[in-house]
C-alpha cells in the first residue's frame, strides 16, 4: 500500500514570477496529481465494495470521519462489556433489563420516603424531589 504524495510541486510554481513560463499550470500537471491519487487509493484495502462486508474478519479498520447510511449492523456484546466496542441496541437494552429488574427487586425491600421526577429539557437533566 502506498500513501499519496504530491506529484506536482505547487508551492515553487506559486514562488516563480508572472511571466515564467512555468508557473503556468498545464493539464500534464493535474494529470499527474490525479494519477498519484489514484495509485494510492488503489493501493488500499479492498473490501470489494460490499457494504455488508464484515469489517472484523477482514481486520479493517475505519480512521477518521465515517459517515454511515442504512441501518448497520454489529455484534451484540455481553452487558458486563466495558471497552470501546461499539454497543448495539439489543446489547443497550438488555443492560436496562437488567438494571431495572436488580432495582425492582432492591425496591421491594426499601421503604420509599419520596418522590422524584426525572426529565431531560433542551439537553439538560432535570430531577425534582417531593
């Protein structure tokens, strides 16, 4: 695989006067540069353009911005998971099953002394007690 490298060195024909006959920029030029690009992208991995490519059985990784359209798909991890793993919405819920079964159960032995409301308001976390 080979990185991109500017082919075409823009930066001394910006230093070169008006009337050098080199600052002119030609088609040869772009050509190149275009080129260039093109090796290196071609160069890269190749999950042969299927989007339902499984990306972990093909060790690829995924740097920078990635903009996902559709409805993706990934694993469902254990709800003990604490990595950077992505978290899937079946994997979301259940942790909230869960949670919610453990505070049921630790409910049904305390004594309530109140009340709180919880609610979210333009980005902000609300909590009012009685």
């Amino acid at each position: 695989m080979s990185d991109y490298t500017i082919a075409v060195d823009w930066a001394g024909k910006d230093a070169l006067s008006d009337s050098n006959a080199a600052k002119v920029i030609s088609g040869a030029d772009f050509n190149s540069e275009f080129v260039a690009a093109r090796t290196a992208i071609n160069s890269k991995a190749d999950l042969n353009g299927d989007s339902g490519e499984d990306f972990a059985s093909n060790n690829a990784t995924v740097a920078g911005t990635l903009t996902v359209t559709g409805i993706p798909t990934i694993p469902t991890a254990a709800t003990s998971t604490n990595t950077t793993q992505a978290a899937s919405t079946a994997m979301v819920q259940a942790a909230i099953d869960a949670d919610v079964t453990t505070h049921a159960a630790l409910r049904a032995s305390q004594t309530v002394y109140g009340h709180a409301k919880i609610y979210t308001s333009g980005g902000d976390l609300y909590i009012v007690t009685t």
